[in-house]
C-alpha cells in the first residue's frame, strides 16, 4: 500500500515554555484524533515528528496513525532548525519507500515546520540537504512575532503566520494541519494525485495569515 | 550501642541539650539503664515505621508519575497487550486490577499481565490500573493509576455509502453487473462506485460497453473516467459507447470486413511486407476509431459548455474474431488500465497494451488529450495477437489493477494471473467465490460481490470484464 508519509517539524526551544509547548501538544493530540476518523488517512497517513531545540531529534518514527502515541514534550534551548532540516531529509531517505518497477512506492511526504523563533544553527546548510528530497508540499508555520516569516520563506513558498503563539491561534494551526492531510489523503487515493501547494489545501482560518 | 547513642544524641540536640563531655559517663549509663532500653527501642521502632511509611509514600508517588503506554487498539480487531512487571521495575506489586476494561470488550489476567479482548468501542477510553504494594497489608485499598487507552475506530465503519444524485443530467448507476454470451464466449463484467466516490455521494467514473458486431467479430471496452475532472463519468460512459457506435457503422463494418483477406495474406506469408500491412490496417481502423471517439467527446464538451479536459478517460478496447488460425485480437490502449489474454492452459499471458504510468502516480494519459495522436508513442498502443486458442481475456480498470497487480512489472507475469484466478475463485480474505461457468445462474451477482473486496489505500472505482 502507498503511505502518505507526514513530518511535523516542531519547534522545542525555550522560548516555546508554557502556553505554547502546551498547545503544541494538544494540537498534534487534537489532529490525530481527527485524522482517526477519516478513512482515508486512517488507512494511508503515517506521522512522524522531528523536534528541534539546541539539537533536533525524532522523537516519534513514521508511524501508522492507528499505532500512533504522541510522546511528551519539553521547551529548552536554543532553534536548531538547520539540524531539524538535516533529519528530516535523512528522515525521509530512511523511511519514505521509492516506486521501483518491482513496488510501489509511498507518496510524496508532507512537511510541517512550526517554529516561534529564529533559527540559532546553521540552518542554509540543513536547508540544502532538505531541498534534495522530493516532497509533496512543505508547509512552514511562524508561530508569534518572534518567528521570520521571510525566512522561512526561503524554505518553502508555503508560509502562514500566526500573530501571537498563544494557545487558540496554534490550535487553528494543528486543526488547519489535520484537514490539509486529509483533503490530501483523499486526493491521492482518489485520483491518484499529489497535491502539490497551498492552493489545493482547504483555505486557512483567519488567525492562520498566508505569508506572500 | 554506638548507633543507639547518636539517635538518642541527635534526639537531646534537637532539643537544646547538649551532652557535655564530662557527662558522656554518666549518659551512656543512663542509656544502659533497663527502662531506658525499652524507651529507646520504642523510639528505633516507630522510627523505623515512620520510615517505611515514607519510603512506600515517595514509592507510590513515583508510580503514579512513572509513563505508563500500552498500544492502541482498534475496534472489531482482536487486542492484547502485556504489561512486563520485570521491565516496568514492578516486582513490588502484589495485587493488580484494571478498571474500565470490561466496558469496551477487554479483560485483564493479573497472574500474566495481559490485556486482551476484542475492542467494542472507539475512543480515548480512560483506564483505571490498580495495585497494592508488597509493603501494604493485604486489606489496604488499591491505589489507581490512571491511563488512556486509544481504541481505533473500525476504519471500514468510518467510510459512508451516499448515494449520488439521481438528478443529475450525466448520473449513471452506482454499479452494473452484466453477463451475457459474447461470441462463442461468455463475458461477465461488473462496473462499481469505489468507497472513495461512495464515501461523499459522487459517481462511477469507470464505464465499459460491449457487444457483438458484422463479420463475426466482438468488443469489449473499459474507460476509466479521471478522479480530478468534473464530468469524467460522462467522458467514460460516451467513450465507451462511442467505440462500440463507430465498429457498427457502414464505414466501419466495409472497412473490416478487409481484415479477413489482410490476415490470410501474412499466414501465408509471414514476413516483414505483410505484417506492416497488417498493422497499418490495425492502425488505420482501431486509430479512426479511438479518434472518433475523442472527436465525438470535443463535440460534446463544446455543446455541453464544458472543456474537453472536463471529461478526461481512459480507455481501452479489443476487437477479436474466430480464424482456423485461431484468435485474432486487435487492441487499442491510452491510460493505466491492462488488457490481457491468457491462453487455453493458462501457462501464459499475453498483455495488450503498454500502460501510461508515471513515477508519482497521476502520469496517465486520456482518450481527450489531443497531443496522443501527435505523439510519435501514438503507433505502439496499437496491438495485435494472433492467439490459437484462450481461456480468458481480461480488461479492468485501475481499481482492479493496482489492488491486484500493484505494479506494471507483475503483469507479464502468468504466476500473478493463476493467483489472480485463485482469488476470483474464492483464495482471497472475504472467501468470496467466482465460479466462471457459463450454466451458473448466479455469476454476475458473485462477480459483484467478488468486487467489494477489501484493500487498504485502494478504494478507486473498479471495472473487470472476463470473457471466457
């Protein structure tokens, strides 16, 4: 079976402490009980989560979202955002299967960076190694003012903005996140497509600004 | 007695009296003393309960905090799950219990530590896990630990079955069983709505047709509207019909009566001249046809108001005819959907056509695109197989092909076809059962229930026509 391989890539670092960590948590929570209960995902979404602070780690491999256990989380650091980068193209290369003539493989990933910061490390050199893989969309999410949507557009031309990280607005972000893997899943199984930017995505809820 | 003297030491300190060392004799002989002994170890005593108490107290709140995760379930699947008291750390406990596991189909056996059962109910299902310490008496309560348990919904109940709109100018049946003879053959062909189009209330987009036609020969056609155009349902549905019109037509009919002639000439001389004039007479009346057929579509989509992509398809067709020499067949194909002939002993596949399939998916191409007839590729999705005799021919569509085949590289492959006639015959996980035999009276009704097999990630519509 063709997976739907999704990354979130989250950002951990310290000034991510209280509120916000805690929304972040709730809204992954959040998203995969939704995605439970839609048949498509359920049967082809698989979802990893990468967190990044002064380093970046896979916390969670891709997984089913049945199996699926979210793992806590805890605000430190500084933004290792080129780390974070760097492993999800590793990442993928380990765990995304390529269509050969003998299988088939898994669609394109998914990408979802959350970050409220500016990136601490070398992240143009992450950047690099992240552009090599092949990816359906990548979407980068500027949680709060202290983030810059600018730069994160040099990752991707998909870049929403939060105006404050506060609980509700990273809520919408998660709910937004979950109805854009599913109108995916639906997409791919049913017509075989991939989606390939925004503008196929259900359109976002206001606190979510599109970064143009 | 050296520990007794720093306890009951430590005991004076802490409240203002010191020993002098001058009185240190006459303090350890005050210790000594036999009243005083039973003192003290009545002092050792509740010192060593208060003790225990704190050290089960931090014991038990460690426990609570400590992350414990069992794996999610899913409903309607059967369930367990171990919890490994060595691995936890929890040989302390003597007396363990869940709560809330019964309510949703699930027991627990504290002599092994497993869960199981058959999950009755989804949801983020609150658990209670009790325990009692080695360090506790055997009537004290059971502390509770609290945990969830997620419990998947039975992914086949979450997909809904709308109908679609019976209104609608290009509506089309859900789903269609035929069976008919065909020649002097048999086909039987189902054409259904995929759980995806069934989930939301949208329509069939696949569509064949079939028929006898002049001269001895028949043809059968499958078209697979495509999932992302709007009318798709109609593209296939005329495509398929188109097709079959354009071989009963005058022209048509004159026009392949010249087959018969074409064919003798390259048997009785089979070489380089009279195969090419051969394949050109393929070329010129299976092209005019597809053609036709993708002009009859323009026409439609210019009257409807629609666009041509509106009613993009794929589509394949074979025409065959009964010669001494055997079968002959002749194919035509744009799109990801196989046509193959299996011969009399089924020890070898002959396939059609060559599928348009691309690296991602999507890569397929369709009867309205009008750059297939320019492109210099246009020639080679023509076919023709002289075969002595066969057993089945097949045509079905992508949701068959992918479900079964997977990939283009199992197709010539005549291993994958005896499985796949296994499983029409009743090898497959729902055990339902095809019995391809002319005299069955209930074939197209199991050819229909064959097609609601269950694949994961594979809920496009699905088309199969078996003439045999």
């Amino acid at each position: 079976m063709r997976r739907l391989p999704v990354y979130l890539l989250l950002d951990t670092s310290g000034s991510m402490t209280g509120e916000p960590i805690e929304a972040v948590k709730n809204g992954v929570q959040v998203m995969i009980s939704s995605l439970r209960q839609n048949p498509q995902a359920i049967e082809t979404a698989f979802i990893s989560v990468i967190t990044f602070d002064s380093d970046a780690r896979q916390l969670v491999p891709l997984t089913d979202l049945a199996s699926f256990q979210m793992v806590d989380i805890k605000a430190t650091g500084t933004t290792s955002l080129g780390a974070a980068l760097r492993l999800a193209a590793t990442s993928i290369d380990n765990e995304v299967t390529k269509t050969t003539a003998e299988q088939k493989g898994d669609w394109k990933p998914l990408v979802f960076i959350m970050t409220d910061g500016i990136p601490t490390d070398d992240w143009q050199s992450g950047l690099e190694e992240f552009k090599k893989r092949k990816t359906a969309y990548t979407v980068a999410c500027a949680a709060g003012s202290g983030a810059d949507a600018n730069l994160l557009k040099q990752i991707t031309e998909n870049v929403v903005s939060l105006d404050t990280a506060d609980s509700q607005s990273i809520a919408k972000f998660f709910t937004w996140v979950s109805a854009s893997i599913g109108v995916t899943s639906t997409k791919v199984e049913d017509s075989g497509k991939e989606v390939t930017g925004l503008g196929e995505l259900p359109p976002p809820p206001s606190e979510l600004n599109v970064v143009v | 007695m050296e520990d007794i003297i720093a306890v009951v030491d430590s005991l004076f300190r802490n409240r203002g009296i010191a020993i002098t060392d001058d009185r240190k004799a006459l303090f350890n002989s005050f210790l000594e003393a036999e009243r005083n002994q039973a003192l003290i170890d009545v002092i050792m005593q509740t010192g060593n309960l208060l003790m225990a108490g704190w050290k089960q107290e931090e014991r038990i709140a460690d426990l609570q905090q400590q992350l414990l995760r069992i794996p999610n379930a899913t409903v309607g699947k059967d369930y367990t799950a171990t919890l490994d008291f060595q691995k936890l750390g929890w040989q302390d406990m003597v007396q363990t219990a869940f709560s809330g596991l019964e309510a949703i189909g699930l027991a627990y056996d504290p002599a092994t530590g497993q869960i199981s059962g058959t999950p009755t109910q989804s949801g983020d299902i609150p658990l209670q896990f009790l325990y009692r310490l080695d360090t506790e008496k055997e009537d004290a309560s059971l502390h509770a630990k609290s945990l969830t348990l997620t419990v998947n919904p039975d992914p086949k109940s979450l997909w809904k079955n709308l109908e679609s709109d019976t209104q609608d100018p290009y509506w089309k049946e859900d789903h269609v069983t035929k069976f008919a003879p065909l020649g002097d053959r048999h086909i039987v062909v189902s054409s259904k709505r995929g759980r995806s189009h069934a989930n939301v209330g949208s329509f069939r987009e696949d569509d064949f047709a079939f028929d006898s036609l002049e001269n001895g020969w028949q043809i059968v056609v499958v078209a697979d509207g495509a999932g992302s155009a709007k009318l798709s349902r109609k593209g296939s549905a005329l495509a398929c019909a188109s097709v079959v019109e354009y071989f009963k037509e005058e022209a048509a009919k004159t026009s392949m009566a010249g087959f018969d002639a074409v064919l003798q000439q390259y048997l009785a001389q089979q070489e380089a001249a009279t195969e090419k004039e051969l394949n050109n007479f393929v070329y010129n009346n299976l092209g005019k046809a597809a053609f036709t057929t993708h002009k009859k579509l323009e026409v439609f989509a210019k009257e409807s108001g629609a666009t041509l992509k509106d009613l993009s398809a794929t589509l394949i067709f074979t025409l065959w005819k009964k010669y001494e020499a055997g079968y002959a067949f002749l194919s035509f194909g744009v799109g990801d959907c196989p046509i193959a002939v299996l011969n009399r002993d089924v020890t070898e596949v002959t396939l059609m056509n060559w599928l348009d399939v691309g690296e991602f998916g999507g890569g397929t191409r369709f009867i309205t695109m009008p750059e297939i007839f320019q492109n210099k590729q246009f020639a080679t999705r023509f076919g023709f197989k002289l075969i002595d005799d066969f057993s089945y021919l097949f045509l079905m569509s992508d949701g068959i092909y992918d479900p079964k085949f997977v990939v283009e590289a199992a197709l010539p492959k005549i291993s994958k076809w005896q499985e796949f006639l296994a499983d029409l015959g009743g090898n497959n996980e729902a055990g339902t059962k095809v019995d391809l035999n002319p005299d069955n009276p209930e074939i197209a009704q199991q050819l229909s229930q064959w097609m609601d097999f269950w694949s994961p990630g594979n809920h496009d519509d699905r088309t199969l026509a078996i003439v045999f």
